[in-house]
C-alpha cells in the first residue's frame, strides 16, 4: 500500500524553493585562493580626501591587516586616492607608514627644487625679489600662476612607487583594483580614473584648487575630487562592492572666528562644498557597511608635520572599531594567502636593465640639445629612478616650467625613458615683486620697492634678458642680457647697464646728520664668464670691461644749501673681476651652507682732465651650520679703495640691524672696511602658516670703516648687537629686534627684507 508523505513539510519545502528563486542570496566574494567564501561579502574600501589628515587613513590601514580583513578594492579621492593607490600597488600599511613617514612634507611643496641646484642668477634674485609675489605676461595680459605651490617632487614621489604599474592594462590589474576620482574642472562632473598613468591620475586627484595647478589628463583639465565627490562610496558600489568601509577624515566646517579673512572664507567655502557631498555619500550607507571617522581633533589638512601623530589616530580609530570589522575577517591562513598573492602581482614587473633610449618631449626640437647637456641618463644605461629625479630637478631648476615628469614608453626598439615638461602657462614674460622697509620707532626709516623683469629663451640657445626697477631710498635700473656661447652654457656674454641715485646721511662727531649727499652712478659693462659646476648651480667667474660715470650732489652741508655748493662729477673705465659661489640652502635663515663672494676693480680714473689709478677690492664669507635645533651663521666681509677724490663720498658703510646694530644706517664709514658677524636663531616649533619658519635669536657684530688703510686698527673696532624675532615669509624676512651698541644706541627695530 503507497504511503502519503504529510502534507504541510511538503508546502514547506515548495514555499523555501520559491523563495529561494525570488530572492536569490548575494554573490558569493571569492576567497584568496579562488575557493568560494560565503561568510564575507566583497569589500571596498573608501577613502576620502582631506590634504594632510589623510595620513591618518594610514593608521586604518595598520588596523585592518591587523583584523586580518582583506580589501577586494579601494577607491579614494585626493589624499585618500594618493594613500589608496599606493596601498593598491602592492604596500603594506607599515611599508606606507615608513615611507611617507620619511619624507619632508613640508619641503615637498616648495615652489621650486632645493636653491643648491638654482643658477647663480637666480640665486642672487633670492637676496632681493620674493619667490611668492610674481606673476607672468602672456597674450598681452598679466597672468598668476595657476598654483600656489609646485607640484614637481609630489608628482616624483608618485612616480618612484608605481613604475611597476606601467605595464598594465587597467587599474583592475593592480595587486587590489583601484580607482581615484578628480574633477573635470570644464564640466563639473566627476571623473573615476580607472586606466592609464597611475601616478598622474592620484595626482590629479589631489589637485586642490589655487594649491596645486590642474592636471591635463586625456584631453580634460583636472581638479581635486572632493569638489564633487569625496567620499565615493558610489563609485565602490558601481565596482560590485557588496560592503563598504568607509573611512572619513575630512576637514569640518570651521567656526565664526575663522572666517574675518579672504583665506579662511575661501577655506569654509571649499569645506562646505566637500562636505555636502560628504552627506550624500554618509546618506547611502547601510548596516553592512562600516564608517570610520577618526577623531583628529585640531589637526588641519595643512598639518603635514604632523604626520605621525595623524597615523596613530588613525590606527587608534581602527582599533576601536575592530569589534566590527570581525565580520569582515577571514582566518590566518587566508588572510597570508591573500597577502602573498598581492606580493606576487606587485613583483610582476623590473625596470628595464638598459634604456633603448633617452627623449625629451614638450619643448621645441632646437632646445633639446642643449637640455640634453643637462640629464646623465642615456641610452644603454640601466632605468635608475634616482638618477630620473636628479635630471628633473635641474630640468626645473630653470623655473621655465610648470610640470616636470618622467615615464618609461614601449617602442620598436625597445623600452626607453622620456623626460615630459609642459612650459609655464602663464607665459615666459617673468615678473617678481621684492620690498624693503625698515625703521627704529624713532622717525627714522626708509623703503625700496622692486620690480624684475626676466625674459628666458629670447633664443633657442637660452639667451635670457634681465630688468630690474627700484624706487625708494635707492632709486634707479638695471638691465642684462645673457647669452650662453656653447650648448653646455659653460661659457658666456653679458651686456649690462645700471643707473643709480641714492641719499646719503653722513655724520658728524656728535653723531648727528652733518650733511645730506646724493651719489648718481650710471655703468655699462661687458662681461665674458663661465658657469661653475653644472648649470651654474656652484656659482659663476666673470672677468670684463666696464665704463662709469660717477657723481656726488651735496644737499645739506652744515646748513648750507645745495645751491651754494658744487657737485663732483668724474669718469671711470677699467677691469672688473668677481666670483661668486653660493651653497646656502635658503636666501634667509638659511641652515648650512655657505656663500662665498670676491669682486676686484682696476682701472683709470678722468677728474677735471686729469687721470689717475685706481683700485677696489671686496670679498665677503658666510658659513652657516646646525647642531641639532642650534643654528650658527658666521658672516665676514673685507673692503678696500684707493682714495676718492676730495669731496667725493666714501665708498663703503656700516650701520643699522646686523649691520653694527645699534648704529643709524651710514654712521659709519670709509675706504676700507672689516666686519664679521655671528648669528645665532632656532627655529620655533609653531606652525606659522604664511611663513617657511619662524625663528628667535640674536646677533654679535664688530666692525669699523677707515678712510685710509694705515689707520686700521683693531682697538677701533666697534661692538654691535641685537636680539630678535624673525620670520621667512612669503614677502621676505620679517625680523623684530632689540637693538645695542655701548657707543651708539639702545633701541627697537622692524625690518622687511634682508639686513
């Protein structure tokens, strides 16, 4: 007889078939070693932008291998596509901890490379122009610069850490797929870079607007990502991630009493843009995922020196969300497989042990020859990203271009290297702005306002045209025109020509103002030089003819005026020879280094129809060296003249800060001079924001002027010293003093610009 199975377990078992075809259960992740893995779902993980806070997405990183939680993608934008990408390319977190933990942040944002590998002319700009106030002219418009910093040494850093990845297909093919997201700075839109140049695409994520100049990448103009999209959880989900860990460092809005300037209001205005689509993006979440906003407190995205600190928040914020990252994890034994296969596909590709050839695109083919002179790579040689980095740094050294890159190209003849540089777009037309002001509190003071004009490349073998105007105390013009005689630039010819007018307050016994002088100098002068080490970057010789012409107009005399005295006018013609080599690593404040500068004149002199010899020589010495947060600058300087016709103005001057503080600006002088000074500053640990450094220190100065050289005698050496705060900022060096000097006076100074 049949039997009858019961009848509701069989409308059970129909029910669960059908819902198992309506509601099919998710995908299921495949586990490290290609066996099916139920239990954990596909996991993105995100990364948002935030500048300098982004080091703490480092901190999460250590937490999560410490969870044991693979990451089956990562998208990032900004900092977080920067620290995402190169997790991505096969890091660990404490490799990306060690490395960027290791890098001066703070120097990877300068303008422009270390000033040890600057020309000598572009040194001596240092000494008188700011290296923040310029501006170019182009299509017969002033145009700024489209950045405020450079973006060179981030873009080389990049560069160092995904060569690679050069080879491969699409970022999918990276040892964890990976995508970063920018903005079409045209359109608006969002951009998910997913193929190409790795380097560029987590570069032109982080293109922050009026910090880092946009990114032409495939034909789009790109900016930072977190302008449309910085936390791209959507972009994670468009990949098939199943859960997403999140990870927010973003900057919150500020408070009311950031917002009295034009720089916190553009800072708020940005935050507010990033954070409304921060809100959309928190908005989608959903119990499978996971967010993790580490509490970084105070801390900016400008706070690069304080990276550390921002990892261990980080890792901190990681661990006390490990409860929750258990369901993401997987055993021991997965988790090692995972990370051997990520280890495998990051080994996959070397650099090529010879270079089939050497290139240099994005300049006109007559120049390439004579920045070939400039890069040691060459064909035949081994692919050495150390050396890449040297050639770019003297490449750029020139400030003739915005962008300085380097990639390795495939062409029939093999695999080669190629130097890319995109010139500035705001035109070769360089224009710089420099400043002096000073004054003592007591009605004493003066200023200079200076205008440069620099020309590059006049010609294809790099002829380049120097102005420069100046009005104030010193008033008057300059212009030179340079031009190399070999590709190399070893050699070559100048033609100048200068024309001064400057007030003189000389003293009496009493030191009071005894009589008011001006001296009127017009120069012409021929030079043939030769540039010292490579590009000029140890310093440069010139030997040459000059011609000058030569007045002093008397003012106020012992209350006399002007009208009742006669000027002294003469001419001069002769021989000039002056070395110069600098090392120092700033122009201001400078921490080691030294600058050495030797000048010699001789020649014929015509007074009243009546010729005679003379002779000036004058070398200075400054050695500048750290101990520790210790900085000690010596300073020393020699100057000699024959004698100067009667009534004729002495040639050289001491007096005012660090020039015999404590002294008025010309008290003292004579034909021959000797003075040395020694500085001591350290750096303060405060973050000034405008400013490279901020400093406290003093000074100890002796010196004295001599009309004749028999009368020099070191008894009459004269004590000066002050004590101060300084500051390098964008305009110049900033210094706040005490100053003294037991024969002269006891006072407070402020001075812009160099002493």
């Amino acid at each position: 007889m049949p039997t009858h199975r019961p009848l509701l377990p069989c409308l059970i078992t129909l029910l669960a078939c059908l819902v198992g075809l309506l509601f099919p259960p998710p995908s299921q992740a495949q586990s490290p070693d290609g066996a099916a893995s139920p239990a954990r779902p596909r996991v993105a993980l995100v990364l948002s932008g935030g500048g300098a806070r982004g080091f703490a997405h480092v901190g999460v990183l250590k937490a999560l291998e410490a969870a044991r939680v693979p990451v089956d993608m990562v998208v990032g934008t900004s900092m977080g596509a920067i620290i995402g990408g190169l997790y991505a390319t096969g890091l660990s977190a404490d490799e990306l901890e060690r490395e960027l933990l290791a890098v001066e942040w703070n120097a990877l944002f300068n303008t422009r490379e270390p000033r040890q590998l600057l020309s000598q002319r572009r040194k001596e700009e240092d000494f008188e122009f700011s290296p923040v106030l310029q501006l170019g002219f182009r299509d017969g418009e002033f145009r700024l610069p489209s950045g405020a910093v450079s973006s060179r040494s981030l873009e080389m850093l990049l560069r160092r850490y995904t060569l690679g990845t050069r080879a491969l297909p699409d970022f999918d093919a990276l040892p964890t797929p990976f995508r970063a997201v920018a903005t079409d700075m045209e359109s608006g839109q969002a951009v998910v870079l997913s193929r190409g140049d790795l380097a560029a695409a987590m570069r032109a994520s982080m293109s922050v607007p009026g910090v880092f100049a946009p990114l032409e990448l495939d034909g789009r103009l790109l900016g930072d990502g977190g302008l449309v999209n910085n936390l791209p959880v959507d972009v994670a989900r468009g990949l098939g991630a199943q859960a997403v860990i999140a990870v927010n460092i973003g900057t919150p809005l500020a408070g009311r009493e950031t917002l009295g300037s034009v720089i916190g209001l553009t800072a708020q205005m940005l935050n507010i843009l990033t954070e409304q689509n921060v809100q959309r993006s928190l908005a989608s979440l959903t119990p499978r995922d996971l967010l993790v906003a580490p509490a970084l407190g105070r801390l900016t995205s400008g706070d690069f020196d304080k990276a550390g600190d921002l990892v261990a928040l980080g890792l901190d914020a990681g661990q006390r969300a490990s409860p929750a990252l258990a369901r993401f994890a997987v055993d021991a034994a997965q988790y090692a497989a995972w990370r051997a296969q990520r280890q495998r596909a990051s080994g996959a590709h070397t650099l090529p042990a010879q270079l089939a050839f050497v290139d240099i695109e994005g300049v006109k083919p007559e120049r390439v020859q004579r920045l070939r002179t400039q890069i040691e790579a060459a064909t035949g040689q081994p692919m050495d990203p150390a050396r890449a980095e040297q050639d770019l740094q003297r490449l750029a050294a020139s400030g003739d271009y915005m962008r300085a890159d380097y990639r390795l190209a495939q062409r029939a003849d093999g695999e080669g290297l190629i130097y890319q540089l995109t010139e500035k777009d705001w035109g070769r037309n360089h224009f710089r702005l420099g400043l002096d002001l000073r004054t003592d509190f007591r009605g004493a003071g003066d200023f200079n306002l200076r205008l440069s004009h620099n020309r590059h490349w006049v010609n294809d073998q790099g002829a380049e045209w120097r102005n420069r105007i100046q009005l104030g105390e010193k008033s008057g013009f300059y212009s030179e025109f340079f031009q190399p005689l070999d590709r190399s630039a070893d050699y070559f010819v100048s033609a100048h020509f200068d024309h001064w007018l400057r007030r003189f307050d000389l003293y009496g016994d009493d030191e009071k103002v005894a009589a008011v002088y001006r001296r009127r100098e017009t120069r012409i002068g021929l030079d043939l030089g030769t540039e010292l080490g490579r590009d000029g970057a140890l310093g440069d010789a010139r030997l040459g003819w000059f011609g000058a012409r030569r007045v002093t107009i008397p003012d106020v005399v012992a209350g006399l005026r002007s009208d009742d005295l006669t000027r002294l006018g003469w001419t001069e013609q002769g021989l000039r020879l002056a070395v110069v080599s600098d090392q120092l690593d700033h122009a201001n404040f400078p921490l080691s280094g030294y600058r050495l500068r030797f000048e010699a004149v001789t020649g014929r002199r015509d007074l009243l129809g009546q010729e005679q010899g003379f002779h000036r020589q004058d070398v200075t010495a400054t050695h500048v060296t750290t101990v520790g947060r210790d900085t000690y600058n010596l300073h020393l300087r020699l100057a000699r003249s024959s004698s100067l016709p009667l009534g004729a103005i002495d040639e050289y001057s001491l007096g005012g800060f660090q020039q015999l503080s404590g002294y008025r600006v010309g008290q003292v002088v004579g034909n021959n001079l000797a003075f040395g000074r020694l500085s001591y500053y350290r750096r303060l640990d405060l973050n000034p924001g405008i400013a490279r450094a901020l400093f406290a220190g003093a000074s100890l100065e002796l010196g004295n002027a001599w009309a004749k050289s028999s009368a020099m005698r070191l008894s009459d050496l004269r004590l000066g010293s002050s004590v101060f705060l300084g500051a390098d900022t964008g305009v110049g060096p900033v210094y706040l003093a005490l100053v003294h000097a037991p024969k002269g006076f006891t006072g407070v100074y402020f001075f812009l610009g160099r002493p």
